[in-house]
C-alpha cells in the first residue's frame, strides 16, 4: 500500500508544482505579464466560486470523512487501477490484489478492540492532520480503552463516539470491502461488462438528479441491469428502475460468508491463502462458496490445520448430544476463528476436538453473494 500512497502523492504534488509557478509572477517575462494576470483572476475567482459550493468539505472533512476515505480507495482500485487489467493474467492478479486489501481492511478494524493501536492511530493523525486534533471527541476517543465501533450490545462506547470512530476509517463494519468484492464477484462470473458507479451516486440533469445503484451491468445478450450491493435500498432502487425502465437487482451481504467477525476476539475472519490462489486463478471453477479446510486445503496438513497452524480456519458446527467433541460452548452454530475456540478450550475438550478432525466444523469461504440468481438464468 505504501508505493499506491507515494504514486497518489506524486500525482497531487505534480499537480501543485504546476499550480506554484503559474501563480508566482516572478515566474513570468515582461512579455508574459498578461498570461500571468489571467491565471491569477481566473484562480481568485474559481477561488471564490469553489468557497459557494463548499467544494473543499467535499475532498476531506469530519462529516461524511468515512465516505471521502473510501471514495479514494475505490478511486484506486475501480477508477485508475482497473486499467491494468489488459490480459486475462491481470485480471487474475487484480482479483487477488482486491482480496489482499480486504484482509487489510479488516486488519484496520482491530482497532475496535485494541486500544494500543486505536491510541496510537489517534495520536498520529493528531500529529499529521492538526484539524482532527481539535476535533471534539478526539482526545475522548484516544483515552477510550474499553470497546468501540461494534454492533449495539457489544460496543462499551457511547454512542457519540462509536460515530466519530466509524468516522476515521473508511466505511467500517465491510462496507468498502463488500463493494469492491461485489466487483471482483461479477468479473469472475462473467456477468457482462461492468460498469462501476461507486464513485457517481448521484446522477444529475438540469432538474435535478436520481441515485443510481452501484454497478451497471451490460449483459452478452445486450441487456442492462442495476447491481446493488447490500439490502435495505428497496425504495431508492425502485425509484430509479422507474425513472430509467432498468430493472435492479440487490446482492445481499447480510448472509454472504464474505464478512465473519469472531463472537470470541471481535476480530474479522479474513481470506486464506488457499482461497485468494483458488479465487484468483479463472482456471479453477468454483461450485459452492464453502470450502472444507480438512478434505480440501493443500497448503496445511491435517495435523496442522487442526492442532491451529493456520490462523484463517473458521469454526462453525451445532452441539450433538451423541457426540462428545461437540460438546462445549462454541458449538452454537457460529463462525469463530477456529485458534479462538482451541484458545478458550482446555484440558479433555480440547484434546477431544483436535483429535477429532472434525470434517464438518472446519470450513472458509470464498466471496459469494445471492440475490443475483435470476440474472444468471437470463
């Protein structure tokens, strides 16, 4: 991530050298006074007119930053990144390149949990960006050292500053990392063309503007489809199927395997290197999302996977009175990293579970979202 940082950079100091030496006149001849003069009127006044449109809050700023700071990812990967992808080798490495930011993504939101690295992001961007030193609830949330950011019931935060924390990283809970995987599910489906519109949620004419969904699918048969990533946009996709006579269809993320935070660290369950090689390679034909890790993994053995050598391993399995291994308090049919459950096990049970090889339990998955079914069977 650090080289995408310093090419941004690049690209915005390239942009303000050349702004630097057309607003300096000692830059300009005699004979160049009057270019120098346009500039700089035609600078003030654009000046004048950005400060109407409160054009500047619209690049960074406390309300909404959240957005701002997911718009600029998404501007990397499906704004300039998408046009390296000029062979099928390339779309395979950009398919891997967005599962290996996800997981970054998710390593980002252990800062829910961890004050150590909450305190020291807090502290850093005090130092980087004086604006957010100021900001209200900073030095609050920098002293917090209990939970924040998690879903009602789990969060020991105020409300208050489970808002301003989701307001530091860009759009938390999965919801960047849901839209840019929502991309790579279509381009391996072969959906059609794709036509990203995270970055223009507003489509506008002279009268006024209607929200258009995320993506825009031009299928083979020459069919177009709205494509919106997550449910409870009913109403707003409606209106615009509606207003434009393209019928939308809605990926569901509640219930894709896609996001599994652990009930036991409150951590997300990120992707495997098995999943990221196997998802990435157009090759290899995916049949269901699930994948057990005992029968199908080929970079651990089973020893290893079950004694907890690999720290992606998922555990889900319902308790059964008839077998022992199942019995103990995380098998209630969640998704838990499966080292948490051999960490908060001890003695018999734990023995018992490892020895056990417990096909079922053991499991990871590949991105997968319903919702979408009809549109296959066109």
């Amino acid at each position: 991530m650090k080289t995408i940082f310093q090419q941004m950079e690049k690209t915005l100091k390239h942009l303000e050298v050349v702004h630097q030496v057309f607003i300096d006149k000692r830059n300009f001849k005699k004979s160049e006074k009057l270019d120098y003069h346009i500039y700089k009127q035609n600078n003030e006044k654009l000046q004048q007119v950005l400060n109407k449109l409160d054009f500047d809050s619209q690049l960074y700023a406390k309300k909404g930053r959240q957005m701002i700071l997911a718009d600029f990812l998404e501007y990397i990967f499906l704004g300039r990144g998408y046009y390296s992808m000029t062979s099928k080798e390339n779309k395979e490495n950009f398919i891997k390149a967005i599962l290996y930011f996800v997981n970054l993504l998710m390593c980002y939101e252990v800062t829910t949990v961890s004050y150590t690295l909450r305190k020291k992001i807090m502290n850093e961007l005090g130092i980087t960006i004086n604006e957010i030193r100021s900001e209200e609830y900073h030095d609050e949330l920098k002293d917090f050292k209990k939970r924040v950011g998690l879903k009602k019931g789990e969060s020991e935060a105020p409300k208050y500053l489970d808002k301003y924390f989701d307001s530091l990283l860009p759009k938390t809970a999965g919801g960047l990392w849901h839209e840019l995987l929502a991309y790579a599910f279509l381009l391996r489906n072969n959906f059609g063309y794709i036509i990203p519109l995270l970055l223009t949620q507003r489509l506008i004419n002279l009268n006024g503007y209607i929200v258009p969904p995320d993506f825009l699918i031009i299928t083979n048969d020459k069919r177009i489809y709205g494509i919106e990533v997550g449910t409870k946009k009913e109403i707003q996709s409606g209106s615009f199927s509606l207003q434009t006579a393209i019928p939308t269809a809605t990926i569901d993320t509640i219930n894709s395997r896609t996001s599994d935070r652990c009930p036991i660290c409150k951590r997300w369950i990120s992707f495997c290197p098995f999943i990221i090689k196997n998802y990435s390679n157009f090759d290899i034909s995916i049949k269901k999302p699930e994948i057990r890790c005992l029968e199908e993994c080929n970079i651990y053995s089973k020893k290893e996977i079950v004694k907890g050598k690999c720290s992606y391993a998922k555990y889900s399995r319902e308790k059964a009175r008839t077998i022992k291994y199942t019995n103990h308090k995380y098998a209630d049919g969640l998704h838990y990293h499966y080292l948490c459950v051999l960490t908060n096990l001890t003695g018999t049970i734990r023995d018992r579970l490892i020895e056990a090889q417990d096909v079922i339990a053991l499991k990871t998955h590949y991105p997968h979202y319903s919702g979408l079914e009809e549109l296959v069977n066109k």
